[in-house]
C-alpha cells in the first residue's frame, strides 16, 4: 500500500524548501535506499513541469566520490574533480539531498585525509550551493540505521520523522519569528538550568529562524552570539554530546570573557580539550540556537533532529556564519544540546521568556 | 574484464556508471577497479536505471510539452563522459510495461543527439549484466543457477571465440546472399558489400557483455521471403510477442502477424518508416548460451540461433536504415534450419559445417 506521506514529504521539498519552478533541472543525490521517497520527488517534478536528474550513489551522497572508489584512488586523484560531477553541481537549478544511510557508521572505514580532500574537491563546484545562490535541501529518510541509532523500531522511528517534517511550516515560522522578534531587540540572553547559570551578549546580532529551508526538518531559531560575551558556566548532563563519532558524557564548560576557560567531561574529557584547542576559535562560541520543533521531544542521537528539540537550546563551540555577523573562525563547529525541559529557564534582559522548556511570551 | 577488455580505460578518464540499484556489488566492484586504473566513476543510479533522467515516475506525470526536450545535465554527462558503463539489473522485468510505449520513446528520443557519439561508438559504452532474481525468473531458472549460467556466457576465452567467429564472418563478408531456411521460414537477405563486424566482448567502441555474435546489416530493400520466429517470444519493454511472423518483398515487411501483444507489434513497426525494413543480420554463436531467457541481449547470442532487427541499422557497417526502432528477434535453427551463403549450406541445425 501506497504511503501518502511520502508524497506529502517530496511535495514539501519541492514547494517549500526549494520552491521548484517548470522548466528547472533538479539534481536528486543521494543512497538508493530510499526509494518511495525518491519516485514521489521524481513524480513530483514531472508534475511540475521539472526535469528530475536522479543521480543518486551507495556510498557517497556524492555520485563521483562513491566510498568503493575513493577507498582505492590515490589521495591525489580523490583531491580533484571529475568535470562531469563539477558541471551538474554549477548547472543545477536545485539539488534534493536524501540522507538514507544503511549503516550511520559506514564513512568510519574510510581515511579522514581523503574524506577530506574529497569534499574540499567539489567545494569550489558547490559555491552557488553554499551561498544559497541555488536553493537545495537535505533531508532524511526512515532507515533502519536511523531508527537504531535513535533507539526506535523502523516504523516508530517513520511515525516520528514525518510528525517532525510534516507541520504547518507557514505557522511554525509565525510562530518562531515571534519569539526571536524579542531576541532580537533583547541585549543579554541568560540561560538557567540544572549546574548552570551562563550569560550571552547578542546586541545586534539577529536571530534567523530555520522553518524548512535548506534542511528539513527545520524547527530553530539561532543566532551568532558576540563572541567575546560568555560568561558563567553551563553543563550538559541531560544528552551526549556526540563529535566525530564519540559520544561524550556530562561536559561542563566555564566561560570567561567569551572563551572556555575550563572544560571537564564524565567521558571522553581528554578529547573534548584536544577538541577546544584545534585552533583559538574552537574555545569560543559560533551559535546559540532554540529547538522549536513541536514533532521532536527526544533525543536520538541525530543532531539534524536534536538540536530542534522543542524546550532545548544548543551552543556551538568554534565557527560562526558570517552572514549572521558571526567573527568567529574555526574549523570546528560542534553543537551541543541542552535540556531546559525540567527546570530550566531562558531570560532575556532579565525577563523570563520561557520556563520548563515552556514559553511565557 | 570490463573494464580492459570491454571499454579499455585510461587514467584520467572519466567513467559515466548507469544502472538501477540492484546490482550494488557490481558496482563497487566497478568503483574499485576505475580507482586502481586512475579513473574516475561517476556513478549515476536512479530507481530504474539506464538514463538518471529519465525514470517511470517522471515520465508517467511530466508534462507532453516536457517529454521530448533532453536535460541539458544529462544530455552534457552522456555527450562528455570518456566512456559509458550500462548496468542492467531489473528487479521486475515488466516494470517497463506500465509506461507508455509512446511516452518511453519519446523521452528516450530527447538523448538521441547526446548519444551521438556513443552511437558512432567514438565514445567507448558497454552495456552488462547482473544476476538479479527478476532475471533469473523471467529465464525459469533459480538464482544462482542463473547466476552461473550469465557467468558461464560471459567469462569465455575471448579471444579464442574471436577468431572462431571471424572464420565465420570471413565467409559472409563478401558473399551476395544469405538464406535461411527453418520451419515457416525461408528468407533471402542481400549482404554484397556489407561488411560483418564480430563482438567478441569488447571492440574499443560499442559492446554488450555477453558477446558471441556477428552481424551485418543488409541491403536494406533485398529481403525477400518470409520467417517465423516460432521457438521463442520476443520481449520488448516488459512485452512478450509470440509466434511473429514476417513478409518481406523488396525489403520491407508486407505482412505481419503474431499470436500475442499483435497490437503492441503493429504499433511498433508503424513507428517510422524504417521500422518495416531490416537494420541487422546477427550470428548467434556464444556457446555459453544453449536457450532462451527472454532477454534479447542473451537470446540472440545463443548458440544455432539467427537475429533480424527490424528498425534502426548501424552506419558504422554501412547500415543506411534510419528508426527510432532497433528491435532484434531471434529465430532458433538447431531444429531443421539451415543458413545458406551464396548457395552453399554452412550452418545446419545450428551446426557449422564450414
């Protein structure tokens, strides 16, 4: 039987993220598992008048970089281009990205050296993409890798991908605007919790709200805070934080003048320090975010999901963007994930704007 | 054996991989040994395969207007590639049958100009197979039997097979007539100045994997006669015809009849003009194959057997037939048939004499 919410699913795609136009060539990249998915953009986009160049890979989400050929090419071949992904990149009109992993762990077996040279390959190919000059979208799909890493049956995790991308996104965004409207004329966001009491500066840094854009599902709102601000303490006892395939417990961080002065972790503390000291800019903050996702209420281990929890903030240690006004530069960029559900409160210039994850305004 | 034998890679190249998802460890297979020969794989799978753009759930909604105008994407990846690597690995050989036969063609038609040098086989392509359980069904065969049976047909001594089919194909070329003679048949095809071409798995332009063929095309207005193609169905687009039976004066079909899908074949032969006349003779001489799995590209291999295509014939062996149509049927001579070269019977009951 025919699943009508994937057909809802790849309308979403095509009119609300990107906005799909006749005549538009959309490149659909991406693993094969997810199939039904991938037939409803295909009709979607003949419906539409669009071509649907299907491109789609086992190991990579990109066609030309498959893991069975960058697992044996030289690191000098993996470094350049092939000409014709480069050209479907730089001609495209949109790009559909399904994340549909059958194992979340398979790029473990494959050198970071070369991982690396193979995305910086196509970076100057995909610079339309990075500067949203050419919308595109990524977006997940219900695998079994997913739902085990979620700690869900594939059906149960299904049941909650679709209740987290299938929302009003019209409303959501009302609805979230209106929150950040009050960031943003606020100077100090102090966030209170269990082992913690941290105050940021975000005088006019503005808030950009995420209701289905270029990821779905969207549900946040963040900003890039002054990077100089931080202060006071904050722990993260509630989830993990994950990084480069660790999972990190209890990580507590003191911030002076806007950088770590001290960082102490259950598990993995050791790593978490090498992490901060990449560069000078991992010490420092690049976001403060607000899950807002009425759909996601736990946590899975997936930070895409994670950081829209409705009730929790996350911060990222290291790069900020710049097109938020965001100075801060690293090659880090790790968000972490705070619970304020249970005793937690967000004040803004000394107002309390939300309680127990609950909002008051 | 591909990759060398079929499309002779260079470092350097790029390889353009099509094919539907089904044959995944033939792809990384595929992945690894382009990176080892310093080449690139750029893999394009798509839910039905062979051309990324062109997948049933588009062609059933997009617009008429829409059909027949290539992506520029996938127009510029076939027309650029340095080589062409076709994946078959359907995992229900009548998926095909739920599409507009007219809708198909004309989106098919959109590529014509990107495929022009693939065409003319200045671009390297190879189309092959992967055991998937659809094949290995619509063949009667269980899974791995089928299996063995398509490495059975492809992993041969080329080589060897080469030479044997030139002897053959030596007696051909330069011959003024070919007759073929079977049950309900007897059929006379002008091949003077036709050259025979031989595919051994691999010419360094086009190639189908299996090879164990050789072909021609024929005069285009000599057939003279007529042909049953009573032993085994021809299958086309997830279709099944059975029992075709063609006329021929002057080369072109005159009358034609079959005992299943008649209407799905008349469609077909009034697709153009050249659609009533030949574009190939084919030999099917691959001893790895002794019966028919109702595929065409393993049918008209099989060993004692003969193809006519009706539609579309090759210009790089003198072929002047133009269609949208190449459809090749398969007449089986092991029982009572015989070829006859210029008069002198070579081949009878599927046995060569020469």
């Amino acid at each position: 039987m025919k699943d009508e919410r994937y057909t809802q699913y790849a309308d979403l795609l095509l009119d609300t993220c990107v906005a799909v136009q006749p005549g538009w060539e959309v490149l659909i990249v991406g693993p094969p598992h997810s199939r039904p998915l991938l037939e409803e953009i295909g009709a979607g986009l003949g419906r539409r008048g669009a071509y649907a160049v299907y491109q789609l890979a086992y190991g990579n989400i990109i066609g030309a970089a498959d893991r069975s050929w960058v697992r044996e090419a030289s690191l000098e071949l993996v470094g350049k281009p092939s000409r014709l992904q480069a050209y479907l990149f730089e001609n495209c009109d949109a790009i559909v990205a399904v994340d549909a992993p059958e194992n979340t762990r398979d790029g473990s077996s494959i050198d970071s050296e070369k991982v690396n040279a193979g995305r910086a390959a196509y970076l100057p190919a995909m610079q339309r993409l990075i500067s949203h000059e050419v919308p595109w979208v990524g977006c997940q799909y219900p695998t079994p890798a997913l739902a085990q890493d979620a700690g869900m049956a594939t059906d149960e995790f299904a049941d909650f991908l679709f209740g987290a991308v299938l929302l009003d996104w019209k409303a959501e965004k009302e609805r979230m605007q209106r929150y950040a409207d009050r960031f943003d004329a606020s100077e100090e966001v102090r966030i209170v919790g269990d082992g913690t009491d941290l105050r940021i500066g975000i005088a006019g840094r503005n808030m950009e709200v995420d209701a289905g854009g270029a990821n779905m599902p969207g549900g946040e709102f963040f900003c890039c805070p002054l990077e100089d601000s931080a202060e006071g303490e904050i722990l993260f006892g509630e989830f993990p934080a994950v990084y480069a395939g660790r999972e990190l417990t209890g990580v507590r961080l003191k911030f002076q003048g806007g950088r770590v002065a001290k960082a102490t972790a259950i598990v993995h503390e050791e790593f978490l320090n090498q992490t901060l000291d990449s560069d000078e800019g991992a010490r420092r903050l690049g976001e403060l975010g607000i899950g807002c996702n009425p759909g996601i209420t736990r946590y899975m281990k997936n930070t895409l999901f994670d950081e829209k929890i409705d009730g929790t903030i996350h911060l990222a240690l290291g790069f900020g963007f710049p097109n938020l006004g965001g100075k801060n530069e690293s090659s880090v960029h790790w968000d972490i994930v705070k619970d304020l559900r249970n005793g937690g409160r967000i004040e803004l210039d000394g107002e309390v704007v939300q309680e127990n994850g609950v909002w008051t305004i | 054996m591909l990759l060398d034998a079929c499309l002779h890679v260079q470092a350097g190249w790029e390889v353009l991989v099509l094919g539907p998802p089904a044959a995944r460890p033939l792809y990384e297979a595929i992945g690894a040994a382009l990176a080892r020969r310093e080449a690139y794989a750029v893999f394009q799978l798509s839910p039905e395969g062979s051309i990324g753009a062109i997948n049933r759930s588009w062609i059933r909604n997009a617009p008429d207007e829409l059909l027949p105008k290539p992506s520029s994407l996938q127009a510029h990846l076939l027309a650029e590639t340095d080589a062409l690597l076709f994946v078959a690995a359907p995992e229900n050989t009548r998926d095909p049958a739920s599409v507009d036969a007219d809708r198909y063609t004309q989106a098919r038609q959109a590529y014509r100009e990107a495929m022009k040098r693939a065409d003319a086989d200045e671009t390297p392509w190879v189309v092959c197979h992967f055991p998937t359980p659809a094949m290995a069904q619509e063949a009667g065969m269980a899974t791995d039997e089928f299996e063995e049976f398509l490495y059975g047909a492809c992993l041969l001594d080329w080589d060897a097979e080469r030479e044997r089919m030139q002897r053959y194909a030596d007696r051909f070329d330069g011959a003024e007539e070919v007759r073929i003679v079977g049950a309900g048949t007897d059929l006379r095809l002008g091949v003077a100045g036709r050259p025979f071409e031989v595919d051994a798995g691999g010419t360094g332009g086009g190639s189908n994997m299996p090879g164990g063929e050789f072909f021609c095309c024929p005069l285009e207005d000599s057939a003279e006669g007529e042909i049953v193609f009573g032993e085994f169905p021809a299958v086309r687009r997830g279709r099944e015809v059975t029992g075709i039976r063609l006329r021929f004066d002057t080369g072109r079909v005159v009358e034609a009849s079959a005992s299943t899908n008649e209407d799905f074949f008349f469609q077909l032969l009034d697709t153009d003009d050249g659609a009533r006349r030949l574009g190939e003779l084919g030999i099917g001489c691959n001893p790895g194959i002794t019966r028919s799995i109702g595929s065409p590209y393993f049918d008209e291999k099989i060993d004692g057997t003969v193809h006519l295509a009706v539609g579309h014939g090759f210009p790089s062996v003198g072929g002047t037939n133009e269609s949208m149509v190449h459809w090749d049927i398969v007449k089986d001579l092991r029982d009572g048939g015989r070829i006859e070269v210029d008069g002198e019977v070579v081949q009878e009951d599927g046995q060569w004499l020469i």
